[in-house]
C-alpha cells in the first residue's frame, strides 16, 4: 500500500503527511505528562485523591465535549486553518496552565483537552480526503507517532521535574514546545491556495445509526480505559512498591510498545474480511495487561505492561481506522469522528474519575480492577458490532478497507 493521494497535489499531499504527523505527537503530552507528578502536584497544591481524578478527567471531558465543534469549525473556514488554530490555542493552554495556581491548572488542562478534541476529530477526514488509498496505513502511521509523543511525556516528566529543581511546573510547561513547532508548519501552509473548499452542511443524521453509535461506544470505552491508564497508572504501581521514576517508565514503556500494534493492527485487519477479530484480539490483550498490573506479583509489572500496551496502541488505532473505514467520503469520516470523539471521550471521561472515587471509598485498587474489566467487555462487544464490513447510514457492504 503507498503513500499515494488522489485528491490534491504531491507537494501539498507532503506538507500535509508532515504536518499530520506533528499534531499527532501533540494528541497526548499534554494528558500524560501529568500523571507522573500527579503525586507532587496534589501535595503542593493540597488536592485530595478525588479532586486529582477530576484533574485527570477534566482534558478528556473537554475533548469530548469540544469535538462536535471541529467539523463545524472546518466547514465555515477549512480543516488545514481549524487545525492550525487548534494547535495554536494548544500551545497557550500549555504554556499557561502551570503558573496560574490550581485553578489556573484545572483550566489550562480542560482548554488544552478542548484543543487536542478539536484536532483528532479533523485527523481521519484529512486521511481519508488526500490518502483515500492509505487508509489504514496511515490510520496506523499517526497513531504510532501519537503513542511516541504519549510515551515521551509520560517517561520523561518526572526527570525534568529533577532537572528543573524538583519543580513540577516547567517540567509540565516543557511539552508546549511540540506544539509551537507543529503551529509553525501548519502556518507556513496557510499561503497555499489549493485547500479544498468547505462543504456545505450534511442532512442526514448518525445520531439515528445503530453502526456509528456502536463505533461511538467502542470508541469511548476503549478510551476510557486508556485515559485511566494515563492518569492513574504510575499511583497504582507506586501504592504497590515501585518508586515515582519506574512507575513513570512502565507507563513509559507501556505507552511505547503502543507503536508496534497502532501499525500492525490495522495493516493485518486490511487484509482480513473485516475488522472483528482483531477488535477481539487487542481488546483481550488490554484486559489482560490491566489485571496482570492490578492484581498480578509485581515483579510482573513489566511484562503486565507491555502486554497492556500491546493491547492499548492497537485498540486505540483500530477505533481511529473505524472513523474512516466505516463512512464512504471525508465529510462523513469527519462527522462520524466528531461524534465518536465527542460522545465517546465524554464517556471515557468518567474513567479516570470514578477510579479516583472507587480509589477513595474502598482503599485500594481490588474493586477499580473488576470495574475497569466491565467496561472492557462492554467495549469487545461494540467493537465487534462496528467491526463489520458496514457504512454508516446506508448499511451497504465494504468491499475493502
């Protein structure tokens, strides 16, 4: 399968790969830099346990509920200059959220949530606009380079906060720096004049769809448990023995091997009739890694989290390559994740949440593992419905990927 595009020219279709590719390393940073200071962050800032779960939860609520914007936004003025004000707005969350005290923090986090809905929801639609013949390919691509940027900040957060002086602040304020770079070179795009023109606004509703709403509830379930991991890992691992800096380098690590599946999932789906077994595969795998990190010895935690990643990159791609996979143009693919994102990461945003409340009420983790294990099963479920060879609206077959 090449990088091939039939919708604009080689060089725009090569600024736009690049250009995808930086906003993808800026999907996560901003969610999992925080989890590894979380710890010194509700010391300095006196926050209960609870209050930091609502801190976890606050971006991915607002991701949710800022991404059935996006595709409102990129009709009226593009998806390239949406995407580019996305970004930018990004970059100030980041540089402010730090410095402003905790509600200045719980604001800053929520804004640059809102950012990073805005701009997945544009990501397949511009994939399946200018690479309608990479799909999954790229689908599998930008995923990789998001679970890179994920695993960097989730690695590398707590070292910084040693360099900078044991100050969580600048260490969280560093990851605006992707940011900038990836608004520089959306920027220097804005001067080409071929960018589609924006379409008018559809009529049909998914809201009505059974398949786009099972691909919404397989969408918000998977991430639901990825945001909890995000947030909540490195304090699970750290109440069981592990010291701050490795409990940070197994989410790290976790989040790394992401890379292997978030490629090879969707790749090995294009060429399987449809995408259910692997739907099933790397769903089991997640929750096989979660109860191997809750529940097994903890001189397991590494293989726990490997296995887990190996689950999560490609539970995550494969509800990405869904958006695009299960609609028949760019404008639906677009839709489709507007509403996948947006109910779907509203949902996922009581992961995090409850954990912190279930954390509080029973003390420990026991009960967090059986609740998170429910909502995997949930997620298999919806993932096997969306996974069949159906287009949203119309229920006709696929062909092909």
């Amino acid at each position: 399968m090449a990088f091939t595009s039939t919708a604009v020219p080689l060089r725009h279709a090569v600024l736009t790969l690049f250009g995808l590719m930086l906003v993808a390393l800026n999907l996560r940073p901003a969610l999992t830099s925080v989890s590894p200071v979380l710890r010194r962050i509700g010391e300095d800032l006196a926050l209960s346990t609870t209050s930091q779960g609502v801190l976890t939860t606050l971006p991915v609520l607002f991701l949710g509920l800022a991404a059935p914007l996006a595709p409102i936004v990129a009709r009226r003025v593009g998806m390239e200059r949406t995407v580019l004000l996305a970004v930018a707005l990004l970059a100030l969350s980041l540089m402010a959220r730090p410095h402003m005290g905790a509600a200045g923090l719980f604001i800053g986090s929520a804004a640059a949530g809102a950012c990073i809905g805005v701009m997945g929801v544009l990501l397949p639609g511009l994939v399946k606009r200018d690479f309608p013949n990479s799909v999954s390919l790229l689908t599998g691509l930008y995923t990789a380079v998001l679970c890179f940027g994920a695993s960097i900040a989730a690695g590398a957060t707590e070292p910084l906060r040693l360099l900078f002086g044991n100050d969580w602040r600048p260490a969280l304020g560093f990851w605006l720096v992707p940011a900038i770079i990836a608004a520089l070179v959306w920027w220097s795009q804005l001067n080409a004049k071929h960018f589609p023109k924006p379409v008018s606004a559809p009529k049909k509703s998914l809201y009505r769809d059974a398949l786009a709403w099972q691909v919404t509830i397989y969408m918000g379930l998977q991430s639901a448990l990825a945001y909890t991991v995000f947030g909540w890992l490195p304090s699970i691992l750290q109440d069981r023995g592990v010291d701050a800096v490795t409990a940070g380098l197994v989410l790290s690590a976790s989040i790394m091997v992401q890379v292997i599946t978030a490629i090879a999932a969707p790749w090995i789906a294009s060429h399987q009739r449809d995408q259910r077994f692997m739907i099933t595969l790397v769903v089991s795998l997640t929750l096989l890694g979660l109860a191997g990190c809750i529940y097994a010895p903890i001189h397991l935690v590494w293989l726990s989290a490997i296995v887990l990643g190996l689950g999560q990159g490609g539970t995550f791609s494969m509800a990405l390559t869904l958006l695009a996979v299960r609609a028949r143009d760019a404008d639906t693919a677009a839709r489709l994740s507007g509403m996948a994102q947006g109910v779907g990461y509203t949902l996922a945003a009581f992961g995090p949440l409850l954990t912190g409340v279930l954390h509080d009420v029973f003390h420990g983790w026991s009960i967090t593992g059986v609740f998170l294990g429910l909502i995997g099963l949930v997620a298999l479920m919806a993932g096997v419905g969306a996974g069949r060879n159906l287009y949203v609206l119309d229920g006709s077959s696929v062909d092909k990927l």
